[in-house]
C-alpha cells in the first residue's frame, strides 16, 4: 500500500477530530474541560478505526497479490508443460545435437530458405516462454520466489545453451533499426539474468 491512503486517513483523522470540538463546543453545554475529554476520546476512536482500516486494507492487498501471481504460476507452468512446448524443445535439442558447434549457421542457412520454417516457429515459442517470464519479473508483477519455482536449472540450460545463441543470431541478423538495437538489448538483459539465476543454487 502506498504513503498516500495512510496520509490521507491521518488527515480525515485530523479534520474529523477538529469537527467533533466544534460541534461540542457549539451545540451542546458542557464545561472546557468535559468537552476537550468529549473530543480526546472520540479522536482516539477515530485514530484506532484508522489503524484497524489500514491494516485490512493491506491484508487485501496482499491477498489480492498472492492470488494473481498463483494464477500466473499456473497459467505459465501448464504452457511449460503443453504438448507444443515439450515438442518444440525436443526438436531444437535434437537439432542442436546433429549440428554440433554449427547448430546455429545451421539455422540460419534453413531460416533463408525458409522463413515460415517450422523450427524456427519452436525457437519462437520457448523464447517467449522465458521472455514473459522475465518481463513479469522486471515489471514486478512476480517475485523471484515465484521465478525459483516456475524455472529449474533444465530449463535454464536448454534457454541458455540453444535458445541464445539462436536468438541473438537472428536478432544481428536482422538488425538494421533502433528498434532491433533495443531488441537486442533486451536479449542481453534476459539471458544476463538467467544467467545470473543458473549461477545460483537451484532445485533440478
């Protein structure tokens, strides 16, 4: 929760409290004293009913988090986990196995020809698995507690070792405008943050 609605509760808290002193003073006849205890104790109430709204507002609020990123959780393991992902990242491995060290001229050659090449359609698809992944994560949608669970150190390596250098291949292929300068930019900064993470002791 931000600065703002505690402010904001603090000052109705304020104005509220000065209200009450007036209406006592002005519409009922009570002694100085009694009147400032009147005003003492219903600015306490107001004061306590203010801490118990932020502190619900703020259990809301992260209630709220958990469920979206348990449905994001969800909804990018079962794309992992689809008949079309598991194909695709079969095929480029298997590819990457055949080609050796020139997998990715290898590719490149085939992608000229053929530029609705359907391996091609599979390096796409896993890129933008892990590009979504990262791209939640930069926005702050999901923690990285979250990443630690979508991501094991598999998958990382398949991202890392074929997915990268075909990505970033086509990408300086390609590249002719700002537009495929800053692409390429965010590349560098997904696969420097897999790397990152693959350098961190996680569960296979």
């Amino acid at each position: 929760m931000s600065w703002k609605a505690p402010l904001l509760l603090f000052a109705i808290c304020v104005v509220t409290s000065f209200f009450l002193g007036w209406l006592v003073h002005n519409l009922f006849t009570v002694s100085e004293e009694r009147a400032t205890l009147i005003t003492a104790g219903a600015t306490l109430v107001v004061a306590f009913a203010t801490i118990f709204l932020v502190f619900i507002t703020n259990r809301v609020v992260s209630a709220t988090r958990d469920t979206i990123h348990g449905q994001i959780l969800l909804q990018i393991s079962r794309d992992y986990a689809s008949d079309d992902m598991l194909k695709a990242i079969k095929y480029l491995r298997e590819w990457e196995k055949e080609h050796g060290k020139d997998f990715v001229e290898k590719f490149l050659e085939q992608l000229s020809k053929d530029i609705d090449w359907e391996y091609d359609k599979y390096r796409r698809r896993v890129s933008h698995h892990f590009y979504q992944i990262f791209l939640l994560w930069e926005s702050r949608v999901i923690r990285e507690s979250f990443i630690t669970t979508l991501v094991k150190q598999g998958k990382i390596d398949f991202f890392l070792e074929v997915i990268k250098p075909l990505d970033l291949a086509i990408a300086q292929k390609l590249a002719d405008s700002k537009f495929d300068e800053t692409k390429i930019r965010f590349l560098e900064k997904t696969f420097e943050f897999f790397e990152q993470m693959r350098n961190r002791p996680l569960d296979s």
